[in-house]
C-alpha cells in the first residue's frame, strides 16, 4: 500500500474516532453534577441575567443542537489556543490507546505462536 493510500485511510479513520472522542467528552460535561451557568455568575444574580446566561451558553437548546452548534462549533471556531490544546490531549490519547493495542496484540501473537519475550 502506497504512502498516500495509508495517510488517507489513517484521516478517514481518525475523523469519525475524533467524533467519537468529542461527543464522550461532551456527554461527560452534561452528566456532570452542577450548573453551569452557575459557574459563570457571581451571586448575587436575577433570574433574568440566569436566563440570559443559560441563553448565551446553549444550554436553552435540544442536546443534539447544543453537540453540534455550541460545542464542536466553538470548538472550532472561537477559542483556538484553547482547540489546539484539546485536539493535541485528544491525539495523545488516540496515540497511547493505539500503542496499548499494538503491544496487547503484539503479545497476544507471541503466546500465540509460543515465542518467548526473552528471544
């Protein structure tokens, strides 16, 4: 396989495993316990700047809306210091997850055909 068939098959590999990546993560922020909004305003507050903020933040929308338009798309599009940092923690991730594998099945190959670590 040439050089340009492996780097264009790693990116359709990598491009739905980063997806899979940003929307754990996602589901991880909503299940955690707290508010949000809470977390950007100082008491004391009304009602209508609480409304004002969970407006501001998506938070007032459908989850699938909010996935797509407010997380992958400020993601992308707003905070770049703050993106690049996340993509780099999300390729180191893929990157150990991958090596973990490679040396799992590396030693399941090895048992497999009875070749000792040690030759």
């Amino acid at each position: 396989m040439s050089l340009v068939k492996k780097i264009i098959l790693w990116f359709l590999l990598f491009v739905p495993l980063l997806f899979i990546f940003l929307f754990y993560s996602f589901l991880i922020y909503r299940i955690a316990p707290g508010d949000p909004v809470l977390e950007y305003l100082t008491p004391p507050f009304t009602e209508e700047e609480y409304y004002a903020k969970l407006h501001e933040l998506g938070l007032d929308r459908p989850i699938f809306e909010q996935f797509l338009f407010f997380y992958i798309g400020h993601l992308f599009i707003d905070n770049w210091i703050i993106s690049i940092v996340i993509l780099f923690s999300l390729t180191f991730s893929i990157a150990v997850i991958a090596a973990v594998v490679q040396q799992k099945y590396i030693e399941y190959k090895r048992r497999k055909r009875g070749i000792d670590k040690n030759d």
